[in-house]
C-alpha cells in the first residue's frame, strides 16, 4: 500500500509540472508567436 501512495504521489507531483509547463508555453505561446506571426497576421486580415 505504501509504494501504491509513492506511485501516486509522484504521478500527482509530474502531471502538476507538465500541467504548469504546459500553460507557460501556452502563456508564451499566445502572447509572442500569435501576436508577431506575420501568417496569423494574414489569416485575420482575411476576414
């Protein structure tokens, strides 16, 4: 039962570092490659 509590402990500790990783590079990504892309850009021009 212990190395049951170990495993998801650990399981819990990864997916939280991926999961604010993950919004980083969401946050990053939206605020610098969505505003300076010149293709994006494009697309909404088309509109």
């Amino acid at each position: 039962m212990l190395i049951l509590d170990k495993i998801i402990l650990f399981f819990n500790a990864t997916l939280h570092t991926y999961s604010f990783f993950f919004n980083k590079l969401l946050f990053i990504q939206n605020s610098f490659f969505y505003q300076n892309n010149p293709y994006i850009k494009f697309l909404n021009s088309k509109k």
